[in-house]
C-alpha cells in the first residue's frame, strides 16, 4: 500500500543503461589495474642494483677487494672546559 504523500509511480525500479554498466565496469577495471602497478612498482620505492661480489685480497692488495684495509683516524677527546659551564 503506497503512502498517500508519495506518488505511487515515484519509486518503479529504474535499470541501468548499457552504456552506464559499461562506465562501471571500465572505471573499476581501470581501478583494479592501477592498484596493482602500484603494489608491483612502489612509487619512491628504493631499487638496489646488483654488485657482483669483489673477489678476495690477494698478498699485497688493499683497495677494491673484500678484506681490503680501512684507514681510521684516531683524534683525542678535547678536554673539558675549566670553567665549569
């Protein structure tokens, strides 16, 4: 029993054209895809390049090899200030 503020006819199911179902299906397609790319390439993502692995020190050799020698510089401790801050 319809109600009697409303017209009767106001409320008939309407469906969808052809073309709008396609407009959805496409936009959600698109969606889908473009949420993949995204998991697959991350935006700002950080690529690492592969290095071949540098091949063993030989007797003598101290650059460009694994077990290679660093040079460290060992500085003093400044000394604390006299006057106490």
């Amino acid at each position: 029993m319809p109600r009697i503020d409303q017209d009767p006819h106001q409320d008939r199911y309407q469906p969808t054209s052809r073309r709008q179902r396609l407009v959805v299906i496409a936009v959600t397609a698109a969606t889908v895809v473009v949420l993949w790319l995204l998991l697959i390439y991350r935006p700002g993502g950080h690529y690492t390049i592969y290095d071949p692995p540098k091949p063993a020190c030989k007797p003598g050799q101290t650059i460009d090899c694994v077990g290679g020698k660093a040079d460290v510089l060992l500085l003093p401790a400044t000394p604390a200030s006299a006057s106490g801050g």
